[in-house]
C-alpha cells in the first residue's frame, strides 16, 4: 500500500479562481507568488500549475519593468527594526 501524504496535497490557487488573465497592474494577484525579497517563489513551493506559473513569472517581470514590484529588496529593508524589543 502507498505510503499517506504527510501534508495536503497543493493546489493551484489561480485553478481554483479559473483565472484566465493576470493583469500585473494588480500586484495583489500574484503576491502570493513572490517571496520576501520579491523574488519569485518555484512552482514546487507555491503550487501553482505550469501554465499559471507562466502567467506569474509574465506579469511579475513586465509589473518589475514598470516598477510596481522591486527586483531587489535590501536586507535592510527585510528587518525593519532588529532592536525594537531593547529600545526602552
Ligand atoms: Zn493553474
């Protein structure tokens, strides 16, 4: 007998929406595809199917382009406040 997925198996989000068009203008649609440091997670970690990831990687390049989504953030943008918890 085949051995029982630890975790739920992954879906895609975009499948489930049936999105046909991914507007980059609207960055909320594809956030969820972007790490911390705006670069743009695998498929293997989000999920998404081969024809959405597409779509993704299509939108967040042309929204890079026209400087809705940084290419870079900077450590120092990550952590906003590393001594928040000592200022007193
Ligand atoms: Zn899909």
């Amino acid at each position: 007998m085949a051995e029982r997925r630890k975790y739920s198996k992954k879906y895609c989000r975009f499948c489930e929406a049936k999105v046909e068009f991914l507007d980059y203008k609207d960055p909320s649609s594809y956030l969820n595809s972007l790490s911390e440091r705006y670069k743009i997670m695998p498929r293997r970690l989000t999920g998404n199917c081969k024809k959405h990831q597409v779509m993704v990687e299509q939108a967040i390049k042309r929204a890079r382009h026209a400087a809705i989504v940084p290419y870079v953030a900077s450590r120092k943008k990550v952590i906003d406040n590393p001594f928040a918890d000592l200022k007193k």
